[in-house]
C-alpha cells in the first residue's frame, strides 16, 4: 500500500513490479488528481438524467411478465440492503414509480 492522504489516509495498492522511479511518478500523478478518486461511495457523482439514461427498448407487442422474487438468506439480505440504501443516498440509483413491471 502507499498512502495519498495524511495519517495513512487514501490508500491505493501498487504493483510491486514496478520500479521505484516508476512508483514515485505514479504516486505524484495520484496526489496531483485525488479528487478524481472516489473514496467513499458518497465521493461517487452519478450522470444527470438529462444527460444519459439508460433505457430497455421493448417490441410493441410485448407483454411484461413478472417473475418471483429471488430469496436470500437474513445476512445477505441484509448487506443488499445496506448496499442499496448506500447508493441510494449517494444518489447513484433513485426509486421508479410508474414502472410497467
């Protein structure tokens, strides 16, 4: 590991093939753009709407089916959730309401 931030902060993993010359070039082009990193999923800025959506084309006689809901046992269902709220509140997803399906 090498260490971008202060205190051991931001860290990125380093091939270790590399030489050291190429490591002290590669670590000054990551300090110089940290902010470009996404650190935290809330670092993370999704695409606006208006910019670029991604959409499901369908053929005009196609008829929506509806399968079951797939189970996950208690833990995992409960990091799912966590996951989703996460990108949720970063504003990476967002909730349809007038969904076909």
């Amino acid at each position: 590991y090498a260490y971008l931030g202060t205190s051991q902060t931001l860290p990125v993993i380093i091939n270790s093939d590399l030489l050291e010359e190429e490591e002290e070039k590669l670590l000054q082009v990551l300090k110089k753009h940290k902010t470009a990193i996404g650190w935290t999923i809330a670092d993370i800025k999704g695409i606006s709407p208006s910019t670029c959506m991604h959409r499901i084309l369908l053929e005009e006689n196609f008829k929506p089916t509806v399968e079951n809901q797939r189970r996950l046992n208690p833990k995992m269902k409960e990091v799912v959730r966590a996951e989703v709220l996460k990108l949720l509140d970063a504003g990476i997803i967002y909730p349809i309401s007038d969904s076909n399906w």
